[in-house]
C-alpha cells in the first residue's frame, strides 16, 4: 500500500502546488474625504518588490474589497475613482504568520482643480463600470505590455482560473467566453489554450456581466465575458508590429503583427502572434499517512519546468453593402506546443527527520494543440427615427 501511494503520489504535485502556494487574504474599505463608502471603485493589489498587478477587484456598496488565496509576499493597494487622486498605499505583508490582514480604512481626497488654465485630458481608467456592465480597459495600460489574455482574465476583478482551464466569476462557474461578441463554443482545455495564445497587445476591452440580457446565449450560469479586440477602421493600408521579451529565473518573448487595408467597400485585414515562454512551478510539501500503528512520513521536493511555443492568427474581409449592411467573414486558430519536465525527489522515513528510502522520478511530457474555426456574419445597422 505504501509503494502505491509513493508512485501516486507525482501525479497529484499540479494541483497540490496550488494550494501549497496561496496562504492568505487582504481585506479593507474605502471612503471619500467625508468617511462615505466609495461604491465601484476600482482597486489593484501589486507587488511591491516590481509593482507588478496581481489581482484587481470593485468596491461593493459598503466600499469593502477582498483579495483572496495570495501567496507569501509584501504587496502595495492602488484605489481609483473618477474625479478623485490615485491612492496608493502599504506595504502590507502576507505570511504564514500573518495569513489573514485586516487594512486600516483608506481615505482617497479629491483631485485639486486649476482655474486659471483649463487642460483636458482624457484617460480611461482601467476598471468602469456602466450599468449591469464591469469593462476591463486593457488597451495602453500596464498589463497588456508582455501578457496574454490568460494572464490578463486572471488578474480581473471576480475572476479565478483552476490549473484546468476552468473560469469562475464571482465564485460561480459555468461562464460563457465570448470573442468580438461570438461564443467560442470551446472546452475549458481549449478555451485556456487559445487565451494563451491571444497576445494582449490586441485586446481592447474585456467586458464582464453577471446577468446577461436575453440576446446572449442562456447556456452559461455563472455570467458572461467577452473579449473585445482592437479594430482598425482607417482607410488604406496600414499595419502594426510589436515585440518583447523579459528575463527572470527564465525567458519569455513575443511577437506579432497586423495588417489591415479598407476601401470604400471592402475591409481586408489579418494578424498573427507568437510567444515562447519557459516557466517552473517549485514544490515543497512534507505529508504523513497511518495505517494500523504505523506512520509513514513522506517530504516531497520537485520543480516542473514547462516550455509553450503558442502559434495564433486570423484573417478575415468585410464587404460593405450601402451604409448599414455588412457582410463579414473570418478564419482565426491557433497552433501551442507543449514540452515538460517535472522531476520529483520524494524522502520516506517512519519519524520525522529520519530518511529509511527516496524515491527519485523524471516525469517528461509532450503535448500539441490546434484549433480553427470559420465566421459567416452578416450586421445590419438600424438608424432610429429622430423623435423631435
């Protein structure tokens, strides 16, 4: 029974990484200058160490916010709210000492106004909302630059994303992901793989609603997401090109291009992306099992290091019949491959500190996905008659 459990025990290292890893939560209220609940606002938890965003959330009607299952480390929290001053505060700490934080109330003040010149500047902030609407701003902001859409949708506000693609929105699963308004009508293994080819430089916005209106698909339960991409509608010909790279305990880069050419009649346009990330999940956990009067202590150490090479493209035309009537028709897939290797090191003794056996295991694993899907559209623009 014992060597059963020891052989078993690699293939669940995934998904106990995880929970292994997220210890703790940060909790707070927000309130304007008069101490009255800020509802909506838009808060961003950070890393202090490289001001990388972590998560995001809204300010409910009380001006509460929550940042749930955060691993270990020393975070700072931005508030925004229209017509107010970015306010950013902490360090606050999480640890195995201090899971749970509880942060005293912040106070944001309102934005100091000039009269004797008048500057207009319009920046959208990265989180609005509008009416049943929450819109994710990702165009020009901070977390478009070297991320896809995966990473992107991880870091919204409500959303969470199991090691298996799974998408849950406010603690609900079952939501329905759309593209440009079209379901994808994929499986959470696909859906995950296309996201992650999806480079973020090429979203607009994402939308998110809990109650959808009756236009929109009913499968779903837990609320829908859709995923906005930048549009070029300037005519000629024209096209851009964009590429990155990063550097920590491994590499990552990126590279893409768009092309588009509109006339009078028709809109001709295509993109292709590509990235090449290699990235580790490291494991440390110590476990013991009984059996009768018998203990087995086991204390397991591994790294699984993975490479994705993601391929994505599409292309498509628009054909223009009059002013309000277009005829539409696109081609998108993607093509990711998937090299991994996971080495475990698993330390078996009958007390602690004592080692009695080790067992050593290379787990190697190759994987390829691919997807295409065709869109045959046709949109008719009404004009409603002027009433005055």
């Amino acid at each position: 029974m014992k060597k059963i459990i020891t052989l078993l025990l690699p293939c669940f290292l995934r998904f106990l990484s995880v929970e292994a890893q997220t210890t703790g939560q940060i909790s707070g209220k927000v309130v304007d200058e008069k101490h009255i609940a800020v509802m909506y606002g838009a808060v961003s938890l950070v890393r202090a160490i490289d001001s990388v965003q972590v998560k995001s959330a809204i300010t409910t009607e009380k001006g509460e916010f929550k940042f749930l299952n955060l691993s270990e480390g020393t975070y700072l929290i931005a508030v925004e709210w229209m017509g107010y001053q970015k306010n950013l505060n902490g360090p606050f700490k999480i640890s195995s000492e201090n899971r749970l934080l509880s942060i005293p109330q912040i106070v944001i003040l309102p934005a100091t106004k000039q009269l004797n010149t008048v500057s207009i500047i319009g920046q959208k902030p990265l989180i609005e909302r509008k009416n049943n609407l929450l819109i994710m701003n990702v165009a020009n902001s901070t977390l478009a630059a070297g991320s896809t859409a995966l990473e992107i949708l991880a870091k919204a506000p409500g959303v969470s994303i199991d090691n298996d693609g799974n998408i849950s929105f406010r603690g609900k699963p079952g939501v329905n992901v759309m593209i440009d308004g079209k379901l994808t009508y994929l499986s959470a293994t696909q859906l995950a793989n296309l996201l992650r080819t999806t480079d973020g430089n090429s979203i607009q916005t994402i939308e998110f609603m809990t109650n959808p209106s009756s236009k929109y698909d009913a499968a779903g339960t837990g609320g829908l997401i859709n995923i906005k991409l930048k549009k070029n509608t300037n005519y000629g010909t024209n096209g851009t090109l964009t590429a990155g790279s990063g550097y920590g305990n491994y590499y990552k880069s990126n590279a893409g291009v768009s092309l588009n050419h509109r006339s009078k009649d028709i809109n001709l346009f295509g993109n292709y992306n590509f990235s090449n990330l290699k990235e580790y999940e490291d494991l440390d956990i110590k476990r013991s099992t009984s059996s009768s009067n018998d203990r087995t202590y086991f204390d397991q150490q591994g790294r699984d290091i993975s490479i994705r090479k993601n391929n994505s493209y599409k292309a498509g035309m628009d054909y223009y019949l009059g002013d309000r009537n277009i005829i539409g028709f696109a081609m998108s897939g993607y093509i990711n491959h998937l090299d991994a290797n996971n080495n475990i090191n698993t330390l078996i003794s009958n007390r602690p500190g004592a080692v009695d056996s080790s067992v050593t295991a290379t787990n190697l694993g190759k994987g390829k996905y691919t997807s295409q899907t065709y869109n045959l559209n046709y949109k008719v623009y009404w004009i409603l008659p002027d009433r005055n």
